[in-house]
C-alpha cells in the first residue's frame, strides 16, 4: 500500500470538484457527522480512499453487495491505523448508469425469484420507483417475523417509496445502513465529473485509442488466461432520458443504437462538451472514471471483477493514472443449522463443506465401505 500511496500522491485529482459534488449529493440527507468529517478530510491531499462498487441493485440484491461494503469500512480503518500520517475512507462507487434491468431488477427471497415489474428503459438508477411498493408488501409478511425484520421492511419503504428513482433510494438505504461508520456513497452520475473525462471520451470517441490499447493486452493475457471483457471500437454509451444506447460509428456518421439519433463528428464533439453527462462508460472505461475523479488506492471487488480490471492496466498507464491495489472481496458461507447436523451425523465438520464434491464422495467411500476397491487398469 505504500507504493500506491506515493503513487496517487504523484497523480493528484481535483478535490474541489470532487467534494463540492458529494456536499451537493448529501445536502438534505439525515445528519451523519462521520460522513461528513470523511468528505472534509476528502479536501486533503493527505487523504485518500479505498473503493467498492456495484450497480444499484434492488433492495441491494445480492449478500454480497454488503460484504464487499463492509471489507472496504474494515481496510479503510486498518490503513488509517497503520499510516497514521494519512487519513483512509471508504467509498461505495454506484454503478447506477447500468441497464441491465434484468439483473438487478430482481430478488430471491426463499428460494423463490420475485421481479420488479416495470417496463422502464434505459439507466436503471435513473429509474422511477414505481411498482416497487407492490414488492415491498409481497416480503413484508415473510420479513417481518424475522429478527429486525420490522426495522428492514422500514428502511426499503423509507428509501424507496419517498425516492424518486432506484440510485437516489440505493443511496438512502446505504446511508442509513453504513453512514456511522462513515461510508461515502458516490453516484458519478453527474456532469461535472463527467467534465473531468472529456479528453479521455474524445480518444475513445474519435480514435479509438482505449480499444487500441486493452487489445493488445489483451492479446498477450489471452495466452495464459480467460478474457473477462472485450473492448469496442467506441466504449461509450449515450445516455439521455430513458435511453442509454451504444454508439457505433457508421462512415461519416455517429449512430445510437436501437434510436434514430445520428450525429457528425462535428454534433458529437458539440454534444459532449456542452452535455458530457449525456455520455456513459461501459466497463472498459467505467474503472478509469473512477480513479481519475477519486483520490484511490485500492479497489475492492469479486474474482470476475478484479480478473478484468487487469485487462486495464495498459489503459491506465497510457493516462498516466495510478491503478489501484486490487483486493478481492472476503467472501462468507451462511450454515444453516439443519446442515450443521446432517454434516456432523456423517462424521463431516465445517472445514470439510469447502472441499470439493468428489473428493469428499471419496472420502465417504474410503471411510464406509467394507470392499477394497481398486480402479486402475490392469
């Protein structure tokens, strides 16, 4: 970590930009006196942060959404206490220009699938809350009668029912959960961190350049590992009301998939310097967003995330912006008591549920049966 520190220390972000918007996104918001010293300490070049992000899931999707929360809280305190000449805090990146409602549109309670039903388009943190009452009062009996339960079911109500749209009601729901322990909450959504990425946009835009560059690293990483993302020509999207559509160059013109926007290259340049919160970054440029407007030094993510994030190395050092320690998450098994039991009457304990499934079936084999056995060829 501390090479990563005297690394951001070189590449310096504007911290006016970057607090004055996280005052403007807290401005109304319950008093949270450790939220708001972590955005006053944000205004030092001695503090910097320590990274989760995930999409706006509803009602948080996902249990690991909240383990990887509660990682980043955990190593911003360590780091605050092994470097005590800097101050570490954590920050929950909100992915909410997504739109694959698919994904986050639904959750499992149960073993049953229950699904927003909504026909809306485009980023799903932009999306109104409307239906979402109706799938509140669907796991209100089910929830209640569990410890906290009452408390939960008033959290989802409170955050979502009085939002108006899936990232402002994610954003209410992670403060009430994590704000005394400090967590800032970030939506990037806004223009004037977009404005910070408008060389980098016009690369992507006009030249290609990032998908130059994650290729070929791509190329040289493919020899010994899986490929987890795979950049386009342009790896940007036009986000506007409820579309948010790829843009695809066609000859002299710039098309957004599925409408029938077009502009010239002329329009576009025009376009994304009078609106660059009109443009959204897919996942090759999503994680150089994020570093270029966030003083950074570690991200904190799962296998599949931390795997591409190395495709981007490259990306990163071609402007000149530091990359980050990559953590992966802690990851956690909830045992039911029932499957405590059963393991136990089979002569299995805990440590043994990690094993793998044959090696275990050989085990058991090995353990109860009266028969030599023997499967090599003769």
């Amino acid at each position: 970590m501390g090479k990563a520190i005297e690394a951001r220390k070189q590449s310096p972000v504007d911290r006016s930009v970057l607090t004055g918007a996280l005052l403007e996104q807290y401005a109304g918001m319950p008093s949270a006196p450790e939220v708001l010293a972590n955005i006053e300490k944000l205004k030092a070049d001695t503090t910097f942060t320590i990274v989760t992000a995930h999409q706006p899931a509803i009602f948080t999707g996902h249990l690991y959404f909240i383990y990887k929360i509660l990682h980043t809280i955990r190593l911003a305190n360590d780091l605050s206490r092994r470097y005590p000449g800097y101050h570490f805090v954590p920050v929950f990146y909100m992915g909410s220009e997504d739109a694959d409602l698919d994904e986050l549109g639904n959750i499992h309670l149960g073993g049953e699938k229950l699904v927003w039903d909504t026909k809306q388009t485009g980023a799903v943190g932009r999306m109104k809350t409307k239906g979402l009452d109706r799938l509140i009062f669907r796991i209100e009996g089910e929830l209640s009668v569990q410890p906290f339960g009452k408390e939960l079911i008033a959290m989802l109500r409170e955050a979502y029912l009085e939002s108006p749209d899936i990232q402002t009601a994610t954003f209410r729901l992670l403060h009430r959960l994590f704000a005394e322990w400090g967590l800032i909450v970030l939506i990037a959504d806004r223009p004037s961190f977009k404005r910070l990425m408008i060389p980098v946009f016009e690369d992507d835009l006009f030249y290609n350049k990032p998908s130059e560059i994650v290729n070929r690293t791509i190329e040289q990483l493919s020899v010994h590992y899986k490929v987890q993302a795979n950049p386009r020509a342009i790896n940007l999207f036009y986000l506007k009301d409820d579309i948010r559509g790829r843009i695809e160059q066609d000859g002299d013109y710039y098309l957004v998939h599925t409408t029938d926007l077009r502009f010239t290259k002329e329009q576009l340049a025009e376009e994304l310097h009078r609106y660059p919160e009109r443009f959204s970054p897919n996942v090759i440029l999503r994680g150089l967003f994020q570093e270029r407007i966030l003083p950074n030094i570690a991200f904190i993510g799962g296998g599949g995330e931390t795997a591409y994030w190395l495709e981007l190395k490259s990306l990163f050092d071609h402007y000149q912006t530091p990359f980050p320690v990559l953590v992966l998450r802690n990851s956690f098994m909830l045992v039911e008591p029932q499957w405590k039991e059963k393991a136990e009457r089979m002569g299995f304990g805990l440590a043994d549920l990690f094993r793998p499934e044959e090696e275990l079936m050989n085990l058991l084999v090995k353990r109860d049966s009266q028969q030599i056995l023997n499967l090599g060829k003769r």
